[in-house]
C-alpha cells in the first residue's frame, strides 16, 4: 500500500480531474431508437401489428452520450414460443438499454406493448392487379399476366378470415418498350400477414412497331441453387428491331432461361426469361413459361 505512493496520488488526482470535467459539461438530451423483435414457435402468430422499434429519450453529459449516438444497439428479443394463445401486456424497462454511469432514461416509447397470440393459419387468396400507364402504351399493351395467379398467405386466423384477395402495390407499365417480367410487391405488414409461397411475377407483353422475326429451337436453361427439372426443353422467341433498322440477328445471341433460383423444394410455373442482343426487343415467348420441379440436393 505505502509502495509508489506519488504515482498512486497523481492517478487518482488525474482520475477525480477527468470525472469532474465530464460531469461539468453541459447535459443533453437525445432519442435512441432501440430494434424490437418477437419469436414465436411454428404454429403461432401474432395478431397485431407490433412496432419494429423501441424509443428512449437518455440524458446526460454530451461527452457520454456522444458514445452512444451512432452505437448499434442489439435487438430487445421477446421470446412467446412457450406462450398460449391470448393477450399479453410486454412492459419495457429502462435497464434495457446498456447506458454509462451518469445516463439515465427519461421517457420509454412505447412502454407497454399489447401482444396477442393467435393460432397460425395458411391461406391462398387472389391476386388484385393494380396497373397504371396502359394509356401511354396504347396499342402496343397488348396483355399482362400474373405466375402464379394466386398466392398463400399466413397469419392469426381471425385476419385470414377477412382476406379475400391481396392488392399489388401500383405498377407503372407506361415506360415499357417491350415485354418485361419482374416481381410484384405486396404490403404485407398492414395486413398483418406474411407471403407463404413463392413471390408472384408479372409479365407485360407489348407489341412493337418494327420488323418482327422469329428465332426457333432456342434453348431452356434452368438455373437452380438445387436440383431442378423442366418441363419444356426449348422455346421459340419472337423479337422485333427498331423502325428502318437493319440488324442481323444471330440465334446464339438469343439465350432463355427459367429463374428457380432460392425456391424451396416443390413445383412451379415460372416465366421464361430472354437475353437479347443490343436494340433487339422482345415480343412474345413461345411458350411463354414452363412448369419447374425443384428437389432438395
């Protein structure tokens, strides 16, 4: 104890100096958003519509919230599995948040978090197509077709029950200079659902006001991160040229492909999908999609 006795009194010297330096700074406020997560087992689901974040209001010296600000913090997991269905009432408290001496929590947001535990149920429901931009096409739209035609969902069965059909967020065609498939996309959360099946994809077909030609005999490739099996082996694609453009086109410039990447083991009809070479546009695909087995390796 009595060893280095001047070095001892200098740090603890130094140690009350930086303390009374923080301390002596001015104190702020500032907001924490903090993630909120919920699990729940395989046969459960929750009904409302919970928040995806926990706010906390802190206050304290600005040199140790500084620290705090850009830290990412780790999720406030609340685990139901072992829960039967019902209401629960999940309070937030200040200590879940880790904070420095000095910091204290003002204000929580939310603080008690209504939680009810529904029985999960599986549903398949139509799809609502929402288009938008058909008048600037004009004659060139010619169709637009929706794989699959429906989609599963899961939730709290009391939801489920209400859902007859599922409305696609707007899709704008009136761009489009030839036909396009891409994914659509669904506003799950204010339904207080969840996909269940694959994402359905649209294909637009538009018409062009070139010269058309057909290609034959193109082969199907099927890319899969497992095995997958096709039903189709080659396809014939139709592709037109710009108006007063003279461009050769070479069949192995011309690849199909069927996307069953990431799809889970079972079967599916997928739209054929055209690489084409530069100013060649696509018309039609003949056929236009093709049924995919996809097995587990």
């Amino acid at each position: 104890m009595t060893e280095n006795l001047g070095l001892k009194f200098l740090a603890v010297l130094i140690s009350m100096t930086l303390w009374a330096v923080v301390f002596g700074t001015k104190t702020i406020e500032i907001t924490k958003d903090v993630p909120f997560e919920v699990s729940t087992s395989d046969d459960q689901s929750v009904e409302d519509v919970l928040p995806d974040k926990i706010t906390f209001r802190l206050s304290g010296p600005k040199a140790f919230l500084r620290s705090i600000t850009n830290r990412i913090e780790e999720p406030i997991r609340v685990n139901l599995k072992e829960m039967k269905p019902g209401l629960i009432n999940y309070r937030v408290y200040s200590d879940a948040i880790k904070l420095p001496l000095g910091v204290k929590v003002q204000s929580i947001h939310p603080t008690v978090i209504p939680i009810r535990i529904e029985e999960l149920k599986r549903k398949m429901v139509n799809i609502d197509l929402q288009l938008v931009g058909k008048e600037r096409l004009g004659d060139r739209f010619v169709r637009a077709e929706v794989l699959p035609p429906q989609v599963r969902i899961k939730g709290p069965k009391n939801r489920l029950f209400s859902i007859t059909s599922l409305k696609s967020f707007p899709i704008d065609i009136g761009y489009l200079q030839h036909t396009t498939t891409f994914p659509l996309s669904f506003d799950f959360r204010s339904f207080g659902v969840e996909l269940d099946s694959a994402l359905p994809e649209l294909n637009v077909e538009v018409q062009g006001r070139g010269q058309a030609f057909r290609v034959k005999h193109v082969p199907l490739k099927v890319s899969s991160t497992g095995k997958a099996k096709c039903d189709e082996s080659e396809v014939t694609v139709i592709v037109r040229t710009g108006t007063g453009e003279n461009i050769k086109i070479d069949g192995e410039q011309v690849k199909a492909e069927i996307d069953a990447r990431d799809l889970p083991e079972g079967e599916y009809l997928r739209w054929v999908k055209v690489q084409l070479p530069e100013r060649v546009h696509l018309v039609r695909v003949i056929p236009p999609f093709a049924r995919v087995e996809v097995k587990a390796q």
